[in-house]
C-alpha cells in the first residue's frame, strides 16, 4: 500500500494523523502544500479542488484508492483493512 499525506506546517490535524499512522506502523509520503508550491498543485488535483488539510491518499496493492479529507480515525482503519 502506498500511502500519501498532503499537510501544512502548521496544522494540528495533520500532526495527529502522521502520528495515528506512524503509531500503526503504516510508512507513508508526506508533502507540505504550505512550504511546496507543487505539492500544493498536485494535492488540489488529487483531491478534486478540496483545498482542506490533511489529505490522505491510500493507494491499495489491488489498485483501489481510498482519499479521505481530515483526520479521521474510522476511515484510515478501514482504509488500512483494520476496521
């Protein structure tokens, strides 16, 4: 699974969600749309125009992509198959 995290430098949320993952062992790419002006384009064209923070991009084996806006503990579990 590959998992991409669109962030800023200063947003809470974020922080809480790198940490959720990095506490269920998940690797994953974070790109700070605050500090890189093309993480910023890219995340507005993966999310479909959302400009929220964190963006998570789940990127299944199967080819199945999950993207959920925010932190939210019951989507990244079932996102990582452990709900």
């Amino acid at each position: 699974m590959k998992v991409t995290v669109y962030t800023t430098t200063v947003c809470p949320y974020c922080k809480m969600l790198k940490g959720y993952l990095v506490e269920k062992g998940v690797s994953f790419a974070e790109r700070l749309t605050d500090a890189d002006p093309l993480a910023h384009e890219e995340m507005l064209k993966v999310s479909d125009g959302a400009m929220g923070v964190p963006f998570a991009v789940f990127e299944k084996d199967d080819g199945t992509v999950v993207k959920i806006l925010g932190f939210d503990k019951e989507k990244v579990d079932a996102a990582l198959g452990l709900s």
